[in-house]
C-alpha cells in the first residue's frame, strides 16, 4: 500500500459523515490526508464557499480526492462505496458474501442509515441545539423519528448479539452507524431501553481504526 499517494479527505472537525470514511481509510491501511473546513460561506474556508464548492458543488463533507485515480467524490455513502471498489477488492468492508441476499442486506441497512436514521438524528440535533427558534413540534417529531430508528436497529442487533449490524462480521456498515449514533446524548437522546444498540456501540468505538479515524481528524 505504500506506493499509493495520500487520499485527500475534505472534513470537519464534528461533523459525522466524514469519519466514516476516515474508519474504512484506516481499516485497509490507505493512506490520507484531512483538509479541515468551516461550515458557512467563507470563500476561502467554508464548505458553501467559492473554493470548496468547485470540489463539491453540493457544498458538504465529506468529500474525497484521490490522486491515484483522479475520482473525486463526495456524499459519504458514494465516497464509502467508491473506496471499497478501488481499495477492498477481496471485500474485507463489504457484504458478509456475495449471495444476492447478503448484498441487499448490506444495501438496505447501509440506506437505512443515509436516508433516515442519520437525517433523522440530524434533525434533532438541529431543533435541539441550533434552531434559532424553540420549536417543540418539529422537536418532537424528529425525536420520535429517531427513536423509532433506534426500535428497529435494537430489535435488529439480537440478530448478532450486538456484535455487528450485519450478523458476521463488522463491515462499512457499522462505519455509516457509529457517528451518528455516538450523537445520541449530544441529540438529547437516550440509550437506557436499547441495550443491543448500546453495546454496539462500545465494540465498534473500541476497534483500533475507529478510534484512528477520529484522531486523524479531531486530532489526539
Ligand atoms: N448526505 C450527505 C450529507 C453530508 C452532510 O450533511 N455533511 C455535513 C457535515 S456531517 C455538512 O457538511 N454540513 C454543512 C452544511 O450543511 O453547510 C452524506 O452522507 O455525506
């Protein structure tokens, strides 16, 4: 791995979806560098700025460059997806096996995550910490929402004994989970009726290249 030149990996400093991508980068041992970004409009630093926006026009991280290749990316699960083609080939993040069954499982739970749990802790985050205005409806509805997610993740963990989301093995799957669930109690959220989902959590946060990803982009 070391001839391949560092991967640039466009990120914030609390922002979940980058270090997912920093867990696989980590796990294969691909080499990376991190570009820190401010949120807001800043020309030269924020990520809805002119610089950053000619990287990703869509104006968020995570966003990858890899000079190897010349692929830019962005959206974490395209960004996830791509480093798994390019740098996993025997498949070590991927689907528990090739069985159309297990790639779907692998799909389903992988956007479940981008489509509805994270945007849903997203949100709640959102009218919890940061609305400019209280608004309790919108709270409590992006709270339920949440929760809800969390039912179905709980009841789903039994399946491995909280080892994995896919029974099996740890996969890229459980890198889409782990920021944002380890926002629970920054949501205002808590974990006391999700035992499963809480133990997950302490295993997967105790893995080396988790633990690795959030130094290389929060430093130590
Ligand atoms: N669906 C996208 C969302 C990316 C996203 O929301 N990024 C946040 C940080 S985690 C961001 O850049 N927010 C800044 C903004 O919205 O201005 C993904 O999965 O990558």
């Amino acid at each position: 791995m070391s001839s391949i030149k560092p991967l640039t990996l466009h990120a914030h400093s609390t922002g979940p979806n980058p270090f997912k991508v920093a867990m696989a980068l980590q796990y294969l041992q691909v080499p990376y560098e991190v570009k820190q970004w401010q949120f807001g409009d800043d020309a030269e630093n924020g990520v809805k700025g002119t610089k950053f926006l000619q990287i990703n026009e869509n104006g968020r991280v995570p966003a990858l460059e890899d000079p190897n290749t010349g692929v830019v990316s962005w959206e974490s699960g395209a960004c996830m997806n791509y480093v798994r083609r390019v740098y996993d080939k025997t498949g070590k993040l991927g689907p528990v096996s090739n069985a159309e069954q297990d790639v779907v499982d692998f799909e389903k739970w992988e956007y479940f995550l981008l489509t509805t749990l994270g945007p849903m802790m997203g949100q709640t985050n959102w009218f919890r910490n940061y609305n400019a205005t209280k608004n309790d409806d919108a709270l409590e509805r992006y709270v339920a929402q949440s929760y809800r997610c969390f039912d179905v993740l709980e009841k789903h963990l039994e399946k491995s004994s909280a080892e994995s989301i896919l029974p099996g093995k740890v996969t890229a799957v459980d890198y889409h989970f782990e920021p944002w669930v380890r926002q629970y109690a920054f949501a205002g959220l808590s974990l006391d009726k999700y035992p499963n989902i809480a133990k997950w959590l302490k295993s997967i946060q105790g893995r080396e290249e988790v633990k690795q990803a959030y130094i290389s982009i929060k430093g130590a």
